[in-house]
C-alpha cells in the first residue's frame, strides 16, 4: 500500500492532476529553475493549483507571463490559477519541496488578498 500518493493528485473539476506534471512544462521555462505546484481549495472547482517558481538569477518571470506560458502548453485545467515567484523553495530534509509549508504560504495569502 501507497501512503501518501493519493495526495500527490489534485482534483481540478473534476480532472486528476499530477503535480509533477506540471512541474516537468514549467521547468521547460526559460527562466524557471525550481518549480512546485500543490493543490488549494477552490469553491468552484474543488481545487486548483497553485505553482511556485525560482526564477534564474538576474532573471524575474512575471506570474502573468508565467501563466500565459503554461497555457500555452499544457491543457487547460493543469494550468496554475496563482503563481508565485520565490527566491527559493522550503525543503525538505530529503531535498523535495515542502509541499506543507507552501500550502501555509497559499493559504495565508488566499486571507490577505
């Protein structure tokens, strides 16, 4: 038994997405060096994703610009609602993205907005 993969797939209107999916197109940015996507509620759509990116340094991609990207080439129910351009990414001891603590980012910034 898998514990902790059912996790990895966001239900995006009914879509499953891999994040790491999404991940791998935004990678293939010119100025996206790291890249995490997590899920985050959505009232209409069940979730949807939220992408945070480190850009290149001497590089800064707007999140708009971002976004276009994506839709671009990737269907249109993976592409991210909110992009946030980082410095850098919390991580694990592992070294993966700490997908917790970005989910506490999204969501703090979900309240202020």
């Amino acid at each position: 038994m898998l514990h902790g993969r059912a996790k990895e797939v966001v239900h995006v209107g009914g879509f499953n997405v891999f994040p790491a999916e999404v991940e791998g197109y935004l990678l293939t940015h010119p100025t996206i060096v790291q890249a995490a996507v997590i899920g985050v509620p959505h009232p209409v759509m069940g979730e949807s994703l939220h992408a945070f990116v480190v850009p290149v340094a001497g590089a800064a991609p707007e999140p708009r610009e971002v976004v276009r990207f994506a839709r671009n080439g990737i269907a249109g129910y993976k592409v991210p609602y909110a992009v946030d351009v980082v410095d850098e990414l919390p991580l694990l001891a592992s070294g993966k993205p700490d997908r917790r603590e970005l989910a506490e980012v999204a969501r703090r910034a979900r309240v202020i907005r």
